[in-house]
C-alpha cells in the first residue's frame, strides 16, 4: 500500500477507533430505549418542504395516504429485514464492516463521499432556516426553480446563519446535540398544530364535516403548480421508502442497531418514520395550502404558529444542521490527519454556507434526496451480498482484510459503475435506487466469483 | 428526595406545557379562542417546555452516534 495511504486509512481508523470492537452483550439495550430514541427522529427542517412540495407536485390526498402508509412500511421492513440482522450478527458499525470488505481505500472514498452529501443537506437545512429569519427582515425567498441566489439579502441572511450554525458546532456539538434532543418533540409539536391552525383557514369546519373534501379540492387536489412536475402514487410511495435509503439500505444504521438485542428491533423505527415523514408530510402540505401554495417554509410556519412557528422553523434547521456538520467534518478530518477539529469543521461550515446561498438545494430537495440515498446505496449491496450471498455460494469472504488490500477495486469498480447505469436508465429519478440495488447485488457476486474461479 | 421531587415537578410541568402546545390549537380551530390567543398560549407553552424539559433533564443518551437524517 502506498505510504501516503497507509498514513491516511491509519488516521481514519484512529478516528473511528472508538466504536472499533464489537459490541459486547452488557452493551446492548432494550426494544424501550431503541423506541424511545426513534420516536424523536425524522423531524428536521426539510419535513416542512418535502410535504408542502408534495401539495405542488399535484399529487392526489388519495395517493398521498396510501404512499405514504406502504412507502413507511416499506423503509421499516427494509430497516428490520435488511440493516438489522447484519448488524446484530456482526455488532460491527457500517464504517468497520464495510473496510473488512472494501478495503480502507474504499472506506475512505465512502467518507468523502458522505462527507460532500452531508454538506449540501446542511446547506438545505441553513436554507430552510433562512426563510425563516428572512420573512423578519422582509427578504424574499427565491421562486421555484431558483438556482442561483434571488438577492443579497438572501445571501447575508445565508451567510449569518451558516456563520452561526458553524461557530456553535465548534464551540459545542455535543453540548448542542443534548439540547436537540429536547427540541426534537416540541418541533413536532409545531408541525402538528400548525396544521390544526391552518385548517380554518381553508374552510374546515369544526366538525371535520367536510375535511375530505376540502384535502382533494384545497389542499391535494392533483393539480401541479406551473413548472412542477406531475407526481402520482408511485412516487409518494418510493420517496417515503427511498427517504432514508442510505440508513436502511445503505447500511449506516448499522451504528445503532449493533446495539440492538434482536434484529426485530427494526420495526421499532416506525416510531420515528410515521410522525416524521407520514404527518409531519402531511401537516406541511395543510400550512403550504393555507399560504396559497408558496414554498416558503417561513411562512407558512409564522401563519400557522406565530413567532414560536418560526422559531420552530429555525430549530429545526439548527438543530438538524449541527449534527450534519459534526459528521461532515469527522468525515473530513480523515484526509487532514493533524488539523485540528475546530478547523476542519470551519471548513465543512464554509463549504455548507456557500452551498447554502444556492436555493436549488432547498428547491430540489427531493430529488436531491433521492440522489443521496442513490450514491450511497451500492454499497450497501455490496455489503449484502458479501455478508449473506457469499457464504451460500461459497465465495471467501473478507478477502480485503484477508489479502490487506488497501482497495478492493471490484467492489469500487462495481459502487461505480452501478451509478453509472443507474443515472442512464429509462426511469423517473425515483425508482432508479431499487434496479441499481440488483445490479449492483448480481455484478459484485459475480464478478467475486469470477475472480475466484481464476 | 428533594431533587426527585424537583424533577418530577419540572418534568410535569414540562408535559403540561407541551399538552398546551397541543390544546392551544385545537381550541383554536374549534372556535373556543382567538387566533391570537392561541398564538400566545403557543408560544409561552413552548418557552416553558424548554425551560422545563432542560430543568427536568429529558435527554436521552442514544446508544450510538448516528448520523442525521433528512
């Protein structure tokens, strides 16, 4: 192995080295505390722009339901059936697992890989919050379909709150994390009664009478907002499913459910999924109909809740955005070993803010979502296939570690070139993850095979 | 003891203050108040949660550093 990669996989698993053995039985915690911990997941700032994008998608209140309803249980079978029995085997995180496989080489790619994904979600977060703090200063926020910055008012509010979510990520990350873990219920809170709010708005009356029919006139009415694209049930249901792609299928909850007694404690992750992205979804696109279909999260949070709505707003982009450039920046530090944490967070931070500035982060949300989970997937794959599909056909497994090989080039070759054909595929950008997941399974078992065989 | 009690007190008070949070709008949407009542009541029941619930210590240690999700 080169020196200069021995030096840089030396520094990363010197980072990483904390969670390096397994987790040992007196480690491991109950169903209670796994539930307790995923009920206060997947509320973050961008709930407020995925559900309210979903109302200018046109999408149907009929589709929207039953998506959301199967697309959830999709991604929590997937948590149970796919993440956690790996990682109860193994009680190994996704980072040491997959560079017994990959090598350290691949391992550290992944990072980077991770580590640039991270930044642009912050970035989508701070842009979130910019809205928000904007709407008290009078600056619009960009029309749909926005790339560059719409003014520079839009840009120094951007600027400020990437400056400030950056400085207290290094002046206290965990210290923030705590205080996140108190907000994360109350922001639901604010989903939820921003909802109940706006509904009198359009036209609900208090009986819930005619609820239905205002959802499928008012609010889901199947109708696009001029230049959105059209979307149906399909859609709904694969992005609920493809949400969280790169925790599921892509294995990175592996961290957390090494820790787990049993791999059944997957299905407790529907105690985060169905508040976070089932009624969270659906509470956005009630406040996005009452605002007269303007993607402007600050709004629609201020008209629904007030000032605590768009305090709500700006937590949630805070509070979301912090942990995001703590990891982002651990990623990072593998590559510059002897900086101090402080300044590869200020880094991350800047990279985060300048990409804030650019609303086609926010604006594209979803399909930068869907991309997300899409990159990472193969890997995921990848670590499927060595870990269950091996054994039965009798493939070695682990050769990376085996051998020391710094790169195990078929499983790059094959991360690669899964994204490849997935990004060229005759598909909507959508339903591209689930053939590229087969793909990537078939070629890395068999390319492996190939390999033994010579 | 007398910290026990403390907490239990905070922590109360603390569920109280989200169950307003919740109540506010309902009353709201069912006539019972004004919309800037319900304003109001929304956001001095969310100061007091998290003066509260950081009282009370309602934070969770997780089991293992994850990464944040969309």
């Amino acid at each position: 192995m080169p020196e200069r990669w021995t030096k840089l996989t030396a520094a990363m698993d010197k980072l990483y080295e904390f969670d390096r053995e397994a987790v040992t039985p007196d480690k491991f915690q109950s169903g209670g505390k796994f539930a307790g911990l995923f009920a206060g997941e997947h509320v973050a700032a961008t709930e407020f722009v995925i559900g309210a994008f979903f109302v200018l998608h046109g999408i149907g209140a009929r589709d929207l339901l039953l998506g959301l309803l199967i697309g959830n249980l999709l991604a929590v079978l997937s948590w149970t059936f796919v993440c956690a029995p790996i990682a109860v085997r193994t009680r190994l995180t996704l980072y040491w697992y997959l560079r017994k496989i990959a090598g350290p080489g691949v391992t550290l790619i992944y990072n980077i890989a991770n580590a640039f994904l991270y930044c642009v979600l912050a970035g989508a977060m701070i842009s979130v919050s910019a809205t928000a703090v904007g709407l008290l200063f009078g600056i619009p926020v960009p029309k749909l379909g926005a790339i560059l910055p719409s003014s520079l008012g839009w840009v120094l509010i951007s600027v400020a709150l990437g400056a400030a979510f950056t400085t207290m990520a290094i002046l206290g990350f965990a210290k923030l994390s705590r205080f996140a873990e108190v907000a994360s219920p109350w922001i639901f809170f604010v989903f939820i009664a921003g909802a109940v709010a706006a509904l009198p708005r359009l036209g609900v009356d208090p009986s819930l009478d005619n609820f239905w029919q205002v959802a499928t006139t008012k609010i889901w009415n199947g109708v696009a907002a001029a230049g959105q694209e059209k979307l149906g049930f399909w859609h709904v249901l694969f992005f609920a499913w493809f949400c969280n792609l790169a925790m599921h299928i892509g294995l990175s909850d592996m961290a957390l459910f090494r820790y787990a007694r049993k791999w059944t404690y997957g299905l407790f992750t529907a105690f985060g999924v169905y508040p976070g992205h089932m009624l969270a979804w659906i509470a956005s696109g009630i406040m996005v109909a009452a605002v007269g279909r303007e993607m402007h999260p600050g709004l629609m949070a201020y008209q629904a809740a007030g000032l605590a709505g768009i305090a709500g707003v700006l937590l949630a982009g805070w509070t979301t955005a912090n942990p995001t450039l703590y990891r982002a920046g651990l990623a990072l530090q593998t590559i510059t070993p002897n900086w101090p944490r402080w300044k590869i967070t200020l880094i991350a931070g800047t990279a985060t803010t300048i990409l804030a500035c650019f609303p086609v982060f926010f604006l594209k949300l979803l399909d930068y979502v869907a991309i997300y989970g899409l990159v990472l997937m193969p890997i995921g794959a990848i670590v499927f296939a060595e870990h269950w599909v091996f054994p039965i056909l009798g493939i070695e497994q682990y050769q990376a570690e085996k051998r020391g090989w710094a790169f195990n080039w078929t499983a790059l070759v094959v991360w690669l070139g899964t994204l490849g054909v997935a990004f060229a595929l005759p598909l909507h950008l959508y339903f591209r993850w689930l053939p590229g997941w087969f793909i990537a399974l078939l070629a890395y078992t068999g390319l492996m095979a190939a390999r033994r065989a010579k | 003891m007398k910290n026990r009690i403390l907490r239990m007190i905070t922590g109360g008070l603390a569920l109280l203050s989200l169950g307003v949070c919740l109540a506010a709008p309902i009353l709201y949407f069912l006539g019972r108040i004004s919309e800037d009542s319900y304003k109001t009541a929304f956001l001095i029941a969310s100061i007091a949660w998290f003066v509260f619930a950081i009282a009370r210590g309602f934070v969770r240690k997780p089991p293992a550093e994850r990464e944040p999700m969309p």
